[in-house]
C-alpha cells in the first residue's frame, strides 16, 4: 500500500525507454498511482533490454515498479477514446514521444485539457521548442554530445567520451519528476493545470554547466577566462595494490593532514603552490600501490580527509555502509524470479518512498483500471474483440 507523500494522486504514463519510465517509476516511488499504458506489444525494454530471465528484462524491471500496466492501442480512436477518459480523473500525464505525435493522436495537451482543465501535462522531449532541431528525434549519446557532457569527459586527451549510463534520459526524468510535483503543487493552490515540456538537452545543460569547463565561461567576456579553468574538478580514482580508492580532499588543511597521514609531510611544504600539488599528486600516485586499499583508506580515515573505495557490482553489496542503510530490496516477481532493486534515493520520516509494487506483467491491471473508470465487462468485453486492449 502506498503511503508516501504523492499518495492519491494518479499519474497517465505514456513513456516507454528510460527518460520517461525513469520520471514515472520516481513518482510512483513517492506514492503516486501510476497506470502505465503500454502498446500491444508492450514497452520497447520489454523487447530489448537485457539480460533476459523467462521472457523479463533486467532494463524494464529496474525502471517501472510502482506502476499497473494497461495495454491499449492507440493507433486506434477507441485506444484514444480510453486515455482521454482516464485522463478525467488523472492528476497527470507523462509522454516522451517525438514532438507532435501526441496531438496528430488526438493526446495532446489541449486535447486532453478540454476533458481536465486541471491536468499536468508532461512532455520530455530532445530539444528545445525552437531551431531546426526542434522536432528532432534524440536519445541519450546524442545529448551527451550536443549538451557538451561527452566533452567535459575527455580528460586530458580531450577525447569526447560519453559517460556509460543513460545520464542524459535519468537527468531529464528526475527533472521532469521534480517539475511535475511542483505544477501538481500549483494546480491544487490555484486550480488550473499546465504544460511542461522537458528538452534533454536542456535539462542536461541545466545539470552540468554550473561547474566543470563552464566555469571558464561565465564571466564575460570569456576570452579572458576560459583558459583559467582546471580541466576537472574531481580527482580521478588511485591505484592501489589490490585495486583503487578516491581522494577528495579540497581544503588546504586537508591536504596537508593527508600528507602527514602518509608518512610525507614535507610534500606540503613545497613554496610554490602549482608545485606543491603536482608533488603531492606524483607521490600519491607512486606511494599507493605499494599497499593495500583497506589500509589506504584507515590513513584517509585516522587523517579525517573525505576518501572512499572504488566498488564495483561485485563488491558494492558487501559494503558495511550499503548492507546497514539496506539500500537494495530483493522481491519476488512472478515471471522473474527473485529480483534485486536499489531503493529510492530519499527518506522521509513520515510518508516514506518505498517499492510498494513490483514491477507489472504486460497488461496485468487492463481491465482492474478500465472497471475503475466505469465500463462495464460487456463493453470490455468487445474492446477486446476490437484488440483495442488485451
């Protein structure tokens, strides 16, 4: 049972991939009801996501629990009648289809808001509303690299590399979420709904230009600027001698404790300040393979200087830290098996986020939502002999 903080609300889902299915599975974390609605052949990571157990992705397990799936086919106007009627009493609706193919189905915005003045309406997009890219269609390398993600990851090479995750789509999802629950928040104090369109790029922008290489460029005329910037603001993981460990120590005091924790305090008394860091830098990079991470990481503790291991998805769930804050679930899914999720990111101490429910079968709640919405089983009965739904 939900009883997070979006408990009754309901939210339309017409998402498929990760952009949108990342927005929804993170208000239903929080609570919300939310009705997935799929095609007859269900969500593309139904399809294509892997690895596969009994026919069931890893890729939609971990990006749509706390939903209900219905299948409808919106390629027919019954499929189009059923969304508008459920969108009556939706509070929501979330797309991430190409620009305009919402309103040629009759979905749109102002379609749906002649039947529900006071819904949010969300459509994550890749690209603003305006310039030639503006219908373009997009998925996540392309916003890394149009957004200058890829750019700032080149490192020293200056090779655009594109970091190994869906970055781009789970950065316009959260920001999606988060400017659903504030035009949820708006329409219950002034009772009128909205649109909000969600550009990738621009929710990628949004997230990486306040540090990195922008920093160059925010004083203007950056000209005088750009070449003043460190390349990254963040250490790059050391090797050790039986694997690697982080080092953040950006205060001088912290430095210098870590100098001493090492057994080099003179690394610190370098005059020139440039020199000073490439000698702790070099004599970091020398000194830790000579021991063992756990014992790298009692110096960085004893010294009081922010450091940590390097896990990977072999070691991360035998982490004192990860097993004590249980942030992983294991649940029963009924094709699956039994599964292992990582848990919301947030703790509330009285309308906590929590998996309420696994992730759904291909149309499992159809006719439970649509009895809910007032049809009755006859006429159920002969949507399904149309194949309107399952």
């Amino acid at each position: 049972m939900a009883d997070g903080p979006l408990a009754g609300f309901r939210i339309l889902d017409l998402t498929q991939v990760v952009s949108g299915p990342f927005c929804t599975m993170l208000l239903g974390d929080l609570g919300a009801d939310v009705i997935k609605i799929e095609p007859p052949e269900g969500d593309a990571t139904r399809l294509f996501g892997r690895p596969f157990k009994n026919g069931v992705t890893a890729t939609f397990l971990n990006f749509n629990r706390n939903k209900r799936s219905v299948v409808v086919d919106l390629k027919l106007e019954h499929g189009r009648d059923i969304v508008r009627r459920l969108a009556v009493k939706a509070d929501a609706i979330v797309e991430n289809n190409r620009p305009g193919v919402a309103d040629r189905l009759g979905i749109g915005y102002a379609d749906i808001r002649r039947a529900n003045p006071k819904i949010v309406y969300c459509s994550i997009c890749g690209f603003g509303p305006k310039g030639p890219h503006a219908n373009a269609p997009a998925y996540d390398p392309v916003i890394q690299g149009y957004s200058g993600m890829a750019f700032v990851q080149g490192g020293k090479e200056n090779k655009p590399t594109a970091v190994k995750m869906a970055l781009a789509d789970k950065i316009a999802g959260m920001t999606a979420a988060l400017s659903i629950v504030s035009a949820l928040h708006a329409a219950r104090n002034r009772g009128v709904g909205q649109y909000i369109r969600v550009p990738m790029t621009e929710a990628m922008m949004a997230f990486s230009a306040n540090d990195s290489a922008f920093l160059g460029y925010t004083f203007l005329p950056d000209t005088d600027f750009k070449d003043k910037v460190p390349k990254s603001g963040s250490l790059d993981p050391f090797r050790t001698a039986d694997g690697w460990v982080t080092i953040a120590p950006f205060k001088d005091d912290q430095w210098e404790r870590l100098c001493e924790g090492v057994g080099h305090p003179e690394w610190w008394k370098v005059e020139n300040r440039t020199e000073r860091m490439r000698t702790v830098l070099r004599g970091i990079a020398k000194l830790f393979p000579e021991r063992e991470s756990a014992h790298w990481l009692e110096v960085l503790e004893r010294a009081d200087v922010p450091g940590g291991p390097v896990h990977n998805y072999d070691t991360i769930f035998g982490d004192p830290d990860v097993i004590a804050n249980e942030n992983f679930t294991e649940y029963e899914h009924p094709e699956g098996g039994r599964v292992r999720s990582v848990n919301p990111g947030m703790r509330f101490s009285e309308t906590p986020a929590k998996i309420w429910r696994t992730p759904p079968r291909l149309g499992e709640h159809t006719e439970e939502v649509l009895r809910e919405a007032g049809m009755s089983r006859a006429q159920l009965e002969e949507l399904r002999a149309e194949k309107v739904i399952n």
